[in-house]
C-alpha cells in the first residue's frame, strides 16, 4: 500500500488550521478579555472615540478605551484604532525586541501570557498579527488591503 506524503500531511496540518478557525470572539477571546483586561477596558471605560478625547486623564487614571465588546475590541484591531492591539499585546517578537505595554496583562506566568497570545493570533487569522497603523506615522506604516483582508475573526 502507497500513502501519498500530501495525504499524511494533510493528517497532521488540517487540524491545526480546523482549531484556529473554530475559534470565536464569544467562546475564545471574550474570556480572556474578561479576565485580563476588563479592569481597564471594561464596560464602564468610555468607548474609543469619547476616549481619546481625554486620553491623557484617562491614562492618568489607568482607564483605557471601552473593549469589552466584539465591536469595541475591534476597533483596536481594524479601525479606527487599527493595530493598536496587535502593537500593545505583541511580545515584542514583532516590535525589535520590546514587548507591547499590556502584554504583561496577559497572564500570570510567561506561559500563560504565550497561551492566551497565541490565541488571539490564531483567532485573528493566519497573517493578520501586524503592527501597523490605518496612517503611517513615525517607523510604523499604513496598513495595506491585503493585511486587513487577512482578519478572519469569527464573533
């Protein structure tokens, strides 16, 4: 009996690419959210927009933007906040070395903070962790089509 190598590996791969796209925001993602984020970014931090309009004071207070929602938490990941999730989280494998400044908040232990990470990225889909801005600014450029088409995440 032949097996054909693509038929083996379709064995092994498949059920990593059938993991990540089973992954939703209301199953995967909120959870960790909840968990790890919602003291700063919960239902009673302003959403966004009202946000940034008082950014310094409410940085001040530790109160960040609203993100507690699929649509709140999306505005961080696509627009008009685009990437800023992906560049606070990183684990600065993505940033020169130098971890984003919430990526402490998500976990515990190095392992933890690696899990939940992982997690977001695979829900994100394949391709889209990218640190990159709707506008350029500074060393960060603007977002192109074919990186957005890569957001794949399933509420």
């Amino acid at each position: 009996m032949r097996i054909h190598l693509s038929a083996v590996a379709a064995l092994f791969v498949l059920p990593l690419v059938v993991q990540a796209q089973d992954l939703t925001w209301r199953k995967d993602i909120e959870p960790i959210v909840k968990s790890k984020c919602s003291a700063c970014h919960g239902a009673n931090a302003p959403v966004y927009e009202d946000w940034n309009l008082d950014r310094k004071n409410l940085e001040a207070k530790n109160i960040g933007p609203r993100m507690e929602s699929y649509p709140d938490f999306m505005r961080h990941v696509v627009w008009p906040a685009t990437g800023s999730v992906m560049r606070r989280l990183d684990d600065g494998k993505n940033a020169g070395g130098k971890p984003g400044n919430m990526y402490a908040f998500l976990g515990a232990t190095d392992d933890e903070r690696a899990r939940n990470l992982a997690t977001l990225k695979s829900w994100l889909g394949d391709g889209a962790w990218n640190l990159n801005r709707w506008e350029a600014r500074g060393s960060v450029p603007a977002i192109t089509k074919e990186q957005l088409d890569k957001v794949k995440a399933k509420y």
